[in-house]
C-alpha cells in the first residue's frame, strides 16, 4: 500500500505554533454494547494506530508531538504537557491549554479530574501559586493573581462567576491585548481562594447542562488566571500574563447519521468557534496561511493574543477507544496529528480474549482429529 504523508512536517518546521499531544483514555466495557474491544491503539510515545475502516487488514499510524497512552496518569500529563508553559505567565507571556476531542473521550477528566485524580486545572493553579511564591523578593516585583471564568456557547461570552449577566463584548486595546469589559476578575491569593469560586461556578455549569440539552458538550469552558506583576520602584512597569485553561465543546459531528461516514462540509458546522479553532491552529501550523482567521469567532477571537505568535499552547486531543467512537476518533486524529501512514498490517486487539470463531473451528478440528492449530 503507498505511503501517504498527510501533513509535511519538514526540515523547515522545527516546531509548531501549537504543540499537539494525543491522550487515549482506557477502553471501557460499559461505552460498548458490541464489547469489540479497542480499534485504537498506542505504538509508542509519539505514535498510534487505529484499524483502517475501507480495509480492515490496514491500519492507520499517526504520529503526534506526545502520545499519552491510556495508563498515562493525570500528573504524568501535566508535567509533560502543561507544566513547561507555565513559568512565562510570571514573565507578561500568554499561554493556552485545551482539552480537545469528542464527547465521552476525557476532555473533562483531563481538564477537571476528580478529587482523587485531580486534573489539569487544579494542578496549573497550584503551580502557578507555587512559582510566585519560589519568586525572589529582591527583583523586586509584587505579583497579583486573579481569575475569570467564561463560557462561550452558541457564540454568546457568558461569564460564570456572574450567571445573570448577559452576552459579553470582546475588545482589543491599543497595545493588541484582548479584553472583555464586564467580566468578572476575582483576586485569589491561595488555591483554596480558587477553588471556592471554581468549585461551585463548575457545578452549576454541570447542572445546568442536563437540563439544557447536553449544553457542556457543546459550549466551551474557559477559565482565565491572570498574573500582574508591578515592579516596586520607579516606574512601577507592570506586566501581564494570562493563562487560558480549556475544555471544549465535543468535536463530534452532530451532522453525521446512520452510517453514512462523516461529513466535513464547511458551511454546515455547528459550532462556529470549534470550527474556526481547526482552522486557526492547521493555519498556525502550517506556517503558510497568510492570515490567521482569528476574527471569524468568538473563541479564536477571544485567544487572539493567547493562541499562536508569541504565546504558548498546548492542544490535547482526547480519543476513546470504543468502535462506537470511530470516526470522531478519525476526525480528531487527523486535526491533531502531524502526518499519518497507511500501515498493511491486520490490526491486533490485545485487550479481548480471543475470538469465538477460532476457538470453535479449532474445537471442531479437534474432534475431527485434527491438530486444532491453522
Ligand atoms: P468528555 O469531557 O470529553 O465528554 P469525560 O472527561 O467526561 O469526557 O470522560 C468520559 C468518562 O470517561 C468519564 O466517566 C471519565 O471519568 C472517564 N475517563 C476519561 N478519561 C479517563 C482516564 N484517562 N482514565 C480513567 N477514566 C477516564
Ligand atoms: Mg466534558
């Protein structure tokens, strides 16, 4: 079978805008009516397969920034993907992290975790408090760190510290920063500061959201910490630094029915925002696009001086395992990786016991007097 390169990642292009890291989440018996077992697979850390559905005998390898495989621990995320990025929030520097795939993939086991495996949120801000505090007095610099928490949803910026408040403008100041006026910014000066505005704004989004239509699957949730720091003596320069953390909406395709194969037609996306964020990162990414379409949503517009340029971003592409999960899982893979590969090679699924068929012909083989192997 040729060898197809999806993306060219050349000499050129040491690193990209957007550095992409690939988690799988275990297989889960109860998301399978079929128990087929897992279609996905990882090879190493930076590769992964998943069965070819037009030949089942090929598989399709994809090669990412960082492959997490399904026992990679919340800790083990954090340091290899969002840790590093976050020191320049101290420094006026911008950065962003996403949890991004279909729904049910982990998106919000990444970002929230649980309290026995506290995710992605949780672990940045304590980070974030911890270096502060590691910083030296005598640069003389006073730090003020705060928060806002946002939801954008059906292109509406709605701000979750407030819940009564209506859509919110985005702005750009002279100097290019990104501002919403009206939304709330709470000074924190510990983690349990945070936590006491996180926690229950977190819960009434999740309410909310059973109530509403599966609402969280399809609105993004932003939470934005905010580093100021104002140097002691004169001229008392102050810099910002703002760290976006976010789970967002499903990127599964709502158009898709039956078994009619995905859909990918541009002028039918539902999600305006989820939408133009593909497009803004293979923008970014590629290096070729002339202009980054920034403007063309809420969300891009809202990361605009967060996401590409100067900033630090980290996507984490979140995939389940399960059939039912397919081509969501296709279309992730193939926003998130670098370039992929048409391996002629059967697809082997370690995790399921053997197939009936086999054991049953190898049976009767046997009761035929024969030697029951093939
Ligand atoms: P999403 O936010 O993308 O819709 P969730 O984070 O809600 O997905 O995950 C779906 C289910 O899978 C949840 O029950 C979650 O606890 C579980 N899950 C997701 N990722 C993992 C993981 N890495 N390890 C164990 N369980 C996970
Ligand atoms: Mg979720």
């Amino acid at each position: 079978m040729a060898q197809r390169l999806a993306l060219s990642d050349g000499a050129h292009k040491k690193t990209a805008s957007v550095r992409v890291a690939v988690r799988l989440r275990p297989y889960m018996g109860t998301q399978d009516e079929k128990d087929e077992g897992p279609c996905v697979k990882g090879l190493d850390s930076l590769h992964l397969e998943i069965i070819n559905w037009r030949n089942a005998t090929e598989t399709v390898k994809y090669h990412c920034d960082v492959f997490h495989g399904e026992q990679t621990t919340q800790q083990e995320v954090f340091l290899s993907s969002v840790k590093p990025i976050l020191s320049h929030i101290l420094n006026g520097q911008n950065s962003s992290v996403f949890a991004y795939g279909p729904t049910g993939a982990g998106k919000t086991h990444t970002m929230m975790g649980t309290s026995d495996q506290p995710g992605v949120i949780p672990r940045a801000v304590r980070e974030v408090f911890k270096l502060v505090k590691a910083k030296d007095n005598n640069e003389g610099w006073d730090y003020n760190i705060s928060m806002s928490y946002l939801e954008i949803y059906n292109e509406k910026v709605l701000d979750l510290l407030s819940p009564s408040s209506q859509d919110l403008p985005i702005r750009e100041n002279k100097d290019k920063n990104i501002l919403i006026p009206g939304l709330t910014h709470t000074t924190i000066s510990c983690f349990s500061d945070f936590d006491k505005q996180f926690a229950p704004a977190s819960l009434n989004r999740t309410t909310a959201s059973t109530k509403l239509n599966q609402r969280s699957s399809r609105s993004h949730a932003i939470l934005l910490i905010k580093v100021v720091r104002t140097q002691r003596a004169l001229p008392h320069r102050q810099q910002t630094g703002k760290l976006y953390l976010i789970d967002l909406a499903g990127s599964e395709d709502n158009r898709r029915t039956g078994n009619q194969g995905i859909r990918l037609k541009e002028s039918g996306a539902i999600n305006l925002s989820l939408f133009t964020l593909n497009k803004v990162v293979d923008a970014l990414n590629s290096g070729t696009a002339a202009r980054v379409p920034y403007r063309d949503s809420k969300l891009t517009r809202l990361l605009q001086d967060s996401l590409g340029g100067s900033a630090h971003s980290v996507m984490i592409t979140n995939i389940a395992p399960e059939y039912k999960f397919y081509f969501d899982t296709f279309g992730a893979l193939n926003f998130a990786s670098k370039s992929k590969l048409i391996v002629n090679k059967p697809f082997t699924c370690e995790t399921v016991a053997v197939p009936v068929l086999p054991m049953k012909r190898a049976r009767e083989d046997h009761e035929a007097g024969g030697s029951g192997t093939e």
